[in-house]
C-alpha cells in the first residue's frame, strides 16, 4: 500500500548535505520502528550511522502512511524503505560504472563509498544518490543485500534517554510559549451552565486567559504551574448540569446478542448473512469477559499549537498526523494545507488515547490566543477518565468434541466498536470522533461507527481458532449505546479472543485426558505453529519438573492467524492473600526473516508485561458521577515487584517475510496467566482483572 | 527574601513562588527537561530526584523544602561513577521504550547503588515499585541494574 502510493525512490531516501535521509509516515512510539528503518537502510547500503538520518514525520512531507497501528510499520515502512535502498544500490552502482568502468560486479558498497577492489577508486555513495533523477521509480522485484554480519545500531535515542536529554513533545519550550490546562467536566454527560466571573478574573489579572467555547474550557498563560492552579480554581467555580448523571449500566449484562448487530464470521472476515445455529449439546460452555480498560500513557496527552491567523502549526504525539489534520481542519472550517502537524514523540501510547483530542483542544486555545505557542498538557486525571477506552468485550465459547478432538467450535465475541480514531469518513466522521467537539457550543453527538468488515479487525481480530476444526461457527455482535467512547487499543479484540479459546482449549485438552500442548498440536496444520510448541516444549523440559507451589500455564497464537506466531509458557505462584505472583515466563516467537532481534525481543516481552498488567491489575471503573479510576491507586497497574525472570527465544525464520510482532505476546500471555492460575488454584477465572478479590470470589463459588 | 537551591553541585536563586512544586521549578524555570511530569501525584515516579542521595518524588512537595539540601536530577547523574555505570548499563542492555519512565529509573537505580553495591534481586524491585513504566521495559531495567551491580 505504502509503495503503491509512493512509488519514487525520493519518495522514501533523499540525500541531504551528507546524509541519506529517510521519509516515512510511520511514528516511533517506542516500537523502534525508526531503528528498524535506519537498520534496512544501513544493511542495504552499507553505510555508517552518521550518514542516516530519519526526516521528520510531518504533514505535506512525509510519506502518507495513514496511522501507525496494527503492528504494519515493519512490513508497510519497511518494505518500502528496503525496496527505495534497494533501487538505489543499483543505481548508484550503475552510475559507478558509467563513470569509472567495469561491470556492476566489479563494484562494492563500503562504509559509505561505492568502492572497486584492489583500486583506490572510492566514490562517496551519497554524491553519487544526489546524481540520481527525482523521478526515478522503486523497482519492488530487486533482492535484499543483506550483509552475513548485520549493523546493529543502538536504540535510536537511547543515549539521550538515559541522560535526561531526548525531548518530548512536554519538553518543547519555544520563545513566547504559553502553558494550558483543560478544565474537565465531571463525566461525558454533563454541560456547563456557568463559571464564576470572580475566578475569570482572578486568572485574568495574573496575565492567563480562559478560553471557553460551549462546555470546553480551558486556562492558558506563561508559567505552568500558575496555569496548573488556576485550572483547579476554576475548576471549582464552574456550575455544571449533570444531565441526570452518568449511565451505571451494567456493562456485561449488556454484552448479549439481543443487543447486537450480528455477523457471522468466516476465515476472519464478518459477512452479510444470517448467523447460523449454535452448537446443540455442547461439551464445552464458557463465557469470557474482559472489562474496559485504558491506554494509561505514562506521560497524560498533549500537544503544542500556534495560530499565525492563517496558519495551525501543530505538534503531536499522534498516530496519524495526517487524518488527524483533516479532522481539525474540517472541524475548525480551514483548510488542510493551512494545518501543519509533525509529530514529536510522547510516552508510549499503545494505541488510540488522547493525543489527537489533545492536539485539537491545542488548537482552539492557540486560536482565541493567536500568535502564541500553546503546549497544552492534559492533567493525570484528565488522561484516566477521558481517553478512549478499549472496549468491555465478553466471547461466549461452545464446543462439541469427538473421539478425544474439537469436532465443532462456536466462539461468539460482544463488544462496542474499536475504531474511535478521527479518521475521515461520512457524517464528519473525523470532526465527531474529536472529544471537544462534543462540548463546543455547536457540539457534535458521538459518532457512531459502522460495522467493521475487514478481515481480524476490531473485535473479530483472532476471534477465528487458528487450529483446523472441522467446523467453527463464529459470530460478532456489534453493541451499541454502551457508556464510554472506545477505540482502538493493542491487540484490539485479540487479547479477549484469544483468552477465550486459549483457556477453552486448555479445559478442552483435560476433558480428552491429554497434555495441553500435545492436545493443540493435535489440531494444528501449520508447521511453522508446531515448531514454536516444540520448542517451547522443549524449553519447559530443559527447565525441569515446576517448582513446588506454582502452576503452569501454556497458550499458542499467531496474531491475525498471519502474522507473528507465539507461544508462551507461565509459572506462577498464588499467594495465601489470593494475590498472583509471575515467576518466570518463556516466549517463543516465529516473525519471519527479523531485522532487528533486540528490538524484536522487546516487543514481545514488552506485550508480555502490559498485558500481565491487564490480566491481573486494570480495570476502569465509574458511577453515577463519572469516573473513578482516575489515578494510579484507583486504576492500579503491574509495578516492578511482580516481574517474572523471561526468556525469549526468536525461531529464525529468514526464510520468510517480516511480520509485525507488537502485538503478538499479549492475547497469549492473559491465556497463559489465566491457564497457571488454574493448575496453580484449581480456579478457572474467565472475566479479567485476575486481582485478589476475583481469586476470592472464584474460591468461594467454588 | 530569595529561595536558593543547590542542583547538581550549582547553586540557584529561584524566582518561582515558594509553593511551587519542585518539579516546575526544575523544568520550566532552570530549563532542566529531564526530570519528567508523570501524574503529579507522586504515583508513577516520572519525577523522581536525589535529594540528599535518597530518591524523591518532585512532583508535590513545594520547592521551598528543599533548600539547603543537595539536589541530584538526571542531568548531573553522571557526574558520579555509579550514575556512569548505570546509564552505561541502561545503554548496553536496551533497557528502555518509550523512554519516557527512564530518567526516573535511572535516578532511582544510582541511589539504590549508592546505598547497596550489590543489591539482590527483591532489594532492587522494591527500590524500583514507586516507578511505573507502561511499555514493559521492566526486565531489561532489572537486568541493567545487575549488570551496573556487578559490572
């Protein structure tokens, strides 16, 4: 898709100065997907690091990539950015030897030079790239060079990080810029009915200024912590219209097909079609349940804006720069080409959060305050209630066996929509998807999304088994008029899918009296999936019988059944306070041919960890009055002193092409808890968090 | 009367108002960007300081505490051997995503060090259990740590 549209190698490398620069439009969010660039560019042409550099990512300049989600960067970026470098290799060793002679095969790339054996001929191969025509096209069908020992570049920006110097967008400091705070309602359906003038005033007279549009207010000025103070007392002097307070509906009980807009699902892809029966008599029935649950950056949204009056020239940690410039554009009646953003890094966001909503509240207040840099910065508390949540989600499973195997698998998965991000659409599906519009004085209803119908997207990602059983019924069940705004968060429906089947297969296996490793590879055709169980097989074996006290949990998945393939294996330990202590972990993965190892390794235990921290810890929660996990006691979150010893062993797949892995580990790892708390407890916990309360109540129902 | 704050063996006159969190005065009036705002609520560990050589939470106590203390941010960490060790050792093990908790951990990781050489492995959790990182960095972070232990 990304070559397609971008079919230039000038698209994707420019020489500049003496660099070779690389344009993409895909972010770094702490995937290191800019290393992995840097890497495919230094492997294919040999060049030093200091002679790469990354362009930044920025409206009208870069690549349009759309948004960097769904574990792509690797294959979309990368693949251009390979066949771009590749294109060029050739075409500077062609230039090469129009110049000095030879045949292409006489000629080397070698520390930055196009070099010939034997001679001292040495041309500098970013001279030679700034001979090329503009216009000269990729050729997608040249091979990769790739070298027998690979560069390995450190993490881009690690040196910084480590001594205080990597900036993020929180850090900007321009000449002239004002801080800003939003003062937030007390939940969604709530408008304001009045600000006490005083406190206006009292902001006023100390240089800040309040920006009010409709139920959108928020306080700018020079010093941030004044602008911190006086958010709060204005906080306190706003009269708002609680609507009849925030919806305490009981979200699971919701989650039903009644409710539902129904789709049958076949090979991962909704149909328009009747659903079919469900299974009669069935071996298995078991119904799993995930609740809403929240990016929690580390770092709450923001963004910096500046109004020329005529131009927005944004920054933001945002995932898509450029739909999100159509959404503010649309919605503020400009232009596209009069709004600029580039993205600055932010904390590691894990999807959907609030950083567009934060990038459009940026630029209402640079618009009442124009000629003025605006670094708005959502509060902890603003981040914790306000951003989109992922979705609740429950997956009823039934399955019928025969002769000690899965004859038939029924998994039904119930969930509001994924897709919250302002992408453009009918409807000003973008201006809808942005929170404030909902609060402006020409406030917008919430937009309501259409089906998704592609293929493992939203809550259907992995919903089909990726083992051969003779017959899967598989349903999705779209539900509406839920209280929260949700979107798209890691994994998307993938982690409560695949919890679902990974604890039914483990139930399943010990109801056919069989190993549950050797139970899923009795109904796995894929070679590729049977090697990662071998081996994490052979690893358990390696490690020796479980220690006393724990308990061992297994689950297998390979992420949109075509992208990385994982299986984890889970000692844990159930503690006497019913509180689940992680002891050691092992990760198996398959990618394909891996760029760059390290960074692949901490992706997967990266996943491993948040959605440990999922699987035990978070939950969003809320009353009539709004939210109330809104901090971090409140929506407690695994901390350091429950991390397992991990080992992570990468197949080496070079063979294949790269696949995305960001999102690989975690549907398993939730499976793989959930299965060691059962061998550890003997309690099977089907709805999340896995905390001490929920071990209590499973005891007692027991 | 004018506040001053000794930071990284520098002294200071602070304009800011008394009252201010430390960690507004660090970044926004000594420009100091390193020391990061997590959640102002001394929850998460984004902020954290040596003071003294302890680790502190700068994000709630007001600057005027922390007069005539010696204050440590991340930026004169390496001027000690252990504060080297430990950024090297972050380096070396990759022990970082997004980056934005990091700041923090080093700081928290050069005081455990300073005060144990050698720490065990639930030493070092528990010395690290204030910091949040959400990007799951936790293993490479621990495993930084015994290698700037051992190393």
């Amino acid at each position: 898709m990304s070559l397609d549209a971008y079919p230039l190698v000038s698209d994707w490398l420019t020489p500049e100065a003496d660099r070779l620069l690389i344009h993409t439009g895909k972010v770094d969010i702490g995937q290191r997907i800019s290393t992995a660039l840097v890497r495919i560019v230094q492997e294919e042409l040999a060049l030093p690091l200091s002679q790469v550099a990354i362009a930044p990512v920025r409206t009208g300049h870069a690549p349009d990539e759309g948004i960097t989600s769904g574990s792509n960067s690797v294959e979309q970026s990368g693949r251009a950015v390979a066949s771009a470098a590749a294109t060029l290799r050739a075409r500077v060793v062609a230039l090469a030897v129009e110049q000095q002679g030879g045949d292409a095969a006489d000629w080397v790339l070698e520390d930055g030079f196009v070099h010939r054996p034997c001679t001292n001929i040495r041309l500098s191969l970013i001279d030679l790239a700034r001979d090329l025509p503009p216009d000269l096209p990729i050729d997608p069908d040249l091979p990769r060079h790739i070298p027998e020992q690979p560069p390995k570049p450190d993490m881009r920006g690690i040196t910084e990080m480590v001594t205080g110097r990597f900036t993020f967008l929180h850090d900007l400091d321009l000449p002239g810029m004002w801080h800003a705070r939003r003062i937030s309602p007390p939940h969604a359906k709530a408008t304001l009915q009045e600000i006490d003038r005083a406190a206006i005033d009292k902001a006023e007279a100390k240089g800040m200024k309040v920006v009010r549009d409709g139920s959108f207010i928020a306080v700018a000025g020079p010093r941030e912590w004044d602008v911190v103070k006086a958010a709060r007392s204005l906080g306190l002097a706003c009269t708002w219209d609680l609507g009849g307070g925030f919806p305490e509906t009981d979200v699971f009980a919701h989650l039903s097909a009644e409710n539902a807009e129904r789709f049958p699902v076949v090979d991962g892809t909704p149909q328009t079609a009747p659903v079919p029966a469900p299974l009669d008599a069935p071996d298995l029935s078991a119904r799993f349940e995930r609740p809403y649950q929240m990016h929690g950056a580390l770092a709450p949204s923001a963004a910096l804006a500046e109004w020329t009056g005529e131009r927005l020239i944004l920054k933001s940690h945002s995932q898509g720069i450029y739909p999100l410039r159509e959404a503010i554009a649309d919605s503020l009646g400009l232009s596209a080409d009069q709004v600029e953003i580039t993205h600055v890094p932010g904390s590691g966001c894990y999807g959907h959060n609030g950083a567009d909503d934060a990038a459009f509240e940026a630029a209402l207040i640079a618009m009442a305050q124009p000629n003025t840099p605006i670094l708005l910065k959502w509060s902890r508390e603003d981040e914790h209630a306000w951003e989109p949540f992922a979705p609740a989600m429950a997956v009823q499973v039934d399955v019928k066996l025969a002769d000690g195997r899965i004859a038939a698998f029924s998994a039904e998965a119930h969930s509001d929509t994924h897709r919250g991000r302002p992408r453009p659409g009918p409807n000003r599906a973008g201006p809808a998807k942005l929170l404030a519009n909902r609060f402006r004085a020409e406030a917008m209803d919430p937009y309501v999304s259409p089906p998704n119908m592609g293929t493992h997207a939203g809550m259907h990602r992995n919903l089909d088994p990726i083992y051969a059983f003779p017959e899967k019924r598989l349903v999705k069940n779209l539900v509406r008029g839920l209280p929260h705004r949700t979107s798209a968060m890691r994994c998307l429906g993938a982690v409560t899918n695949v919890f679902a089947i990974e604890c039914s297969m483990d139930d399943l296996a010990t109801q056919c009296g069989m190993d549950p490793i050797a139970f899923r590879q009795a109904h796995l055709t894929d070679p590729r999936a049977s090697a990662v169980l071998q081996e994490l097989a052979r690893r358990l074996q390696d490690r020796g019988p479980k220690p006393d006290g724990t308990g061992r949990g297994i689950a297998y998945a390979q992420y949109k059944n075509a992208m990385t393939r994982v299986g984890i294996a889970v000692d844990v330990i159930v503690t006497d306070a019913a509180e689940v202590r992680l002891d050691h972990a092992i990760i198996v993965a398959d990618s394909g041919r891996v760029v760059d190892p390290d960074g692949l390794k901490a992706q997967l235990e990266g996943g491993f960890m948040q959605a440990a921290s999922w699987a035990l810890c978070e939950e969003v929660t809320w009353d009539r009055d709004g939210i109330t996990s809104r901090d971090w006691d409140s929506y407690p979150v695994l901390r350091f002193d429950n991390v397992p010893v991990m080992d992570v062993v990468i197949l080496e797949g070079q063979d294949h092409p790269s696949v995305g892995a960001g999102e690989a580990s975690p549907g398993p790892t939730v499976a793989a808890i959930a299965n060691a708390i059962h061998d550890a407890a003997g309690l099977r916990l089907r709805r999340m968090p896995f905390n001490a309360d929920a071990l209590t109540q499973a005891a007692l129902e027991m | 009367m004018t506040l001053s704050l000794t930071i990284n063996g520098t002294r200071y006159d602070i304009a800011s108002d008394p009252d201010t969190p430390l960690v507004f005065v660090l970044r926004d009036e000594l420009k100091l960007k390193g020391t990061k705002l997590g959640c102002g609520l001394e929850q998460c560990g984004a902020c954290a300081v040596m003071v003294d050589g302890k680790v502190v939470l700068s994000c709630v106590s007001p600057v005027e505490v922390f007069e005539s203390q010696e204050i440590t941010t991340i930026e004169g960490i390496a001027d000690t051997e252990i504060g080297q060790r430990v950024q090297q050792a972050f380096v070396a093990e990759t022990a970082a995503q997004c980056g934005y908790c990091t700041s923090g951990l080093v700081v928290a990781a050069a005081a455990l060090l300073s005060d144990d050489p050698a720490p065990d492995s639930d030493a070092t959790k528990e010395a690290l259990t204030p910091h949040l990182c959400r990007c799951g960095s936790h293993p490479r972070v621990l495993r930084a740590i015994e290698r700037a232990a051992t190393t």
